[in-house]
C-alpha cells in the first residue's frame, strides 16, 4: 500500500528544504540518500554495498569508504542537476567521523550544503 505525501499549502512549501540527506550506518555498512520531500521520493542514494564499490574499497564500513560514498552521491546529485541539499541528522548523529567524512566530501563535490 502505497501512501501519498501530505498535501501542504504552497506558502508552507516556500520555507520548506525541497531536498534533505539521509544516512544510515550498519555495523557492515553504509548508505546515503537525497530525499525529494514534497513528493516523498529517492532523488539520489549511494551505498557500500553497491557492487561496483565493493571492489574498489578495503572496507565498506570505514571513514574512507564513507568518503567514497560521499564524493559518489555528489556526482549523482549534479548529473540529475540538484545543487543542494539540506542534511537531516538523527538525534544520536554527530558532526564527527563518518558523517563528517560524508558532507565534507559531498562539499568537495560541489553540493551546497542549506
């Protein structure tokens, strides 16, 4: 069953970040993706587990492979012409390790970061 996104008036949609990264870490590995808000859809997503990946990197849990991913989803996200994106931290993320391995290397790429 698929659900709709909420329909919001269009004065909230001006203030409202269009594109928003989101990460997960496993203990086996990681992912990042750009989230499409208003229609609630994937925009752009990287993961270690992608098999083009997998053998290019020593391990796919690590600082490095979370750059990887990072520089990955920055080219992905300007191949589909989307400049920035807003980051969206769960409560237990901090600027610090692999999540700042990822932005950074997202900035690196050229995404601007809201």
């Amino acid at each position: 069953m698929v659900i709709p996104p909420p329909v919001r008036p269009p004065r909230i949609m001006q203030y409202l970040k269009p594109y928003v990264l989101k990460m997960h870490f496993t203990n086996k590995y990681l992912s990042a993706q750009v989230v499409h808000i208003p229609t609630a859809t994937v925009a752009s997503a990287a993961s270690s587990q992608e098999k083009a990946l997998r053998l290019c990197m020593e391990s796919t849990r690590d600082m490095a492979a979370a750059a990887k991913i990072g520089k990955l989803l920055g080219e992905r996200l300007l191949f589909k012409d989307i400049p920035a994106v807003a980051v969206h931290l769960k409560r237990e993320q901090k600027y610090h390790g692999k999540v700042k391995a990822v932005i950074d290397s997202l900035r690196e790429a050229g995404i601007k970061l809201l």
